[in-house]
C-alpha cells in the first residue's frame, strides 16, 4: 500500500540509532584510544544521560589509613557521533585543572 500524504514516512534519526546500539562498554573503549588509562586503573562506568550523551567515571584505587580505596579518578561527558566516534565535550584532564583553578558558583 502506497503511502499518502496523510501518513507520511517517519525516519529515524541516525544519533538515536548510534546511541541505541552502543554498549557501556563500547563508550569506555572509545574513551581510552583518546586518554590514557591513569596509574591504579579499576574500572569505567559510562552512563547514558541522553540520546547519544554519556557520563563517563574512570575509578582508581589507592592506599589510605592502611585501607585500599576506589575513587572517581576523572569524569567526562562526551558525545558519540554518527560515525560511531567520540567526542570529548567536559572533562579533559580535569583532574588536573581542579587542583590549580578555584571554581567560582556565581
């Protein structure tokens, strides 16, 4: 049956079908072809926030008061493209620039 001008043909987006389709995992990996994996690596956890917009959090783990402890060594926020590729768009070596800026709230 033809299609008329009453029902017209609904395409899907391509960043929705990229982001439909990408894993996690898959994130983190992109992630680690553009920054290095820090000293004491544990883990990354990338977390979809939005269409193709994900919250990366690489943990480390380290030594305090004789107790081995896991924290958030640096957070992104990054977008997938259509491509498949990522897009770095907040936290570049953030853990740096936090010990040498001071974070104004106003």
């Amino acid at each position: 049956m033809a299609r008329s001008k009453e029902f017209p043909k609904v395409e899907e987006h391509t960043h929705q079908r990229a982001s439909k389709s990408m894993q996690p995992d898959d994130v983190c990996c992109l992630l680690f072809k553009q920054v290095q994996k820090p000293q004491n690596y544990t883990m990354c956890k990338a977390i979809n926030i939005y269409d193709n917009k994900y919250r990366i959090n690489v943990y480390t783990k380290h030594e305090e008061d004789g107790f081995i402890k896991q924290r958030i060594y640096d957070s992104y926020f990054v977008k997938v493209n259509e491509t498949g590729s990522l897009e770095i768009l907040m936290g570049e070596d953030s853990h740096v620039e936090s010990k040498t800026k001071k974070h104004k709230m106003w």
